[in-house]
C-alpha cells in the first residue's frame, strides 16, 4: 500500500532541499526521522513535518489496521521548484536588482512493501 503527502509553496529553493533529500531516500520511516531530526539545515524541518504526514495517510488509509509505521519505507522523495516571489534589492546610488525568493514542492512517496 502506497501514501503521499506533499507540501506546496515551501519558502526555500529546491536545490537547497535537495542536498538534504539525498540523505533519506529508500530508507525506512523511522531511519528518515531520525536523520532529518539531527540535520543541520533549515530545509530538514518542513521534510520531517511531509515524511510524517506521509506516514500517517498510509496508517490512516489502511482499514484493517494491521499497518505500522515501523514497516514503512519511503519509495519516492521529489522536490520540484515552485513561483519565486520577485522583490526589489535596493542598492548605493540610486540602483536596484531584482531578488527572486524562491519556494518548493516537496512530494513523499511511503510504501510497505
């Protein structure tokens, strides 16, 4: 049986996500919230807060209630990039730049099989 979960519109660019998904892809569940619990980047928190969102759908969806989140295994961790806010970084003498302030999608594939 398969779960997802996903998070959209997630302030922080997906190469940044990205570093930290290498981490926990094919591990079991609970391999995965350990690692993201001791990771030291921001990016770590919203993935652990999807990872258990994703856990939970799988308990929840199953009727039978035979299911534990110690069997599960994440299958499938993307990151897609998603709209980057555009904002003006005033600079000396008058210039400016543009500043993009990029977000992500962050989709969890959990599986027990």
């Amino acid at each position: 049986m398969e779960a997802r979960a996903m998070a959209r519109h997630v302030r922080g660019s997906a190469k940044k996500y990205r570093q930290v998904v290498a981490l926990i892809r094919g591990k079991s569940v609970q391999e995965a919230l350990n690692i993201l619990q001791f990771v030291p980047k921001a990016a770590a928190g919203p993935l652990e807060k999807t990872v258990r969102s994703a856990a939970a759908n799988a308990v929840n969806m199953d009727d039978s209630g035979e299911l534990d989140a110690e069997n599960l295994h994440i299958k499938i961790v993307s990151v897609d990039g998603g709209p980057a806010q555009k904002r003006i970084h005033y600079g000396p003498r008058g210039m400016a730049s543009r500043m993009k302030k990029r977000s992500s999608h962050i989709t969890v594939v959990v599986s027990d099989d």
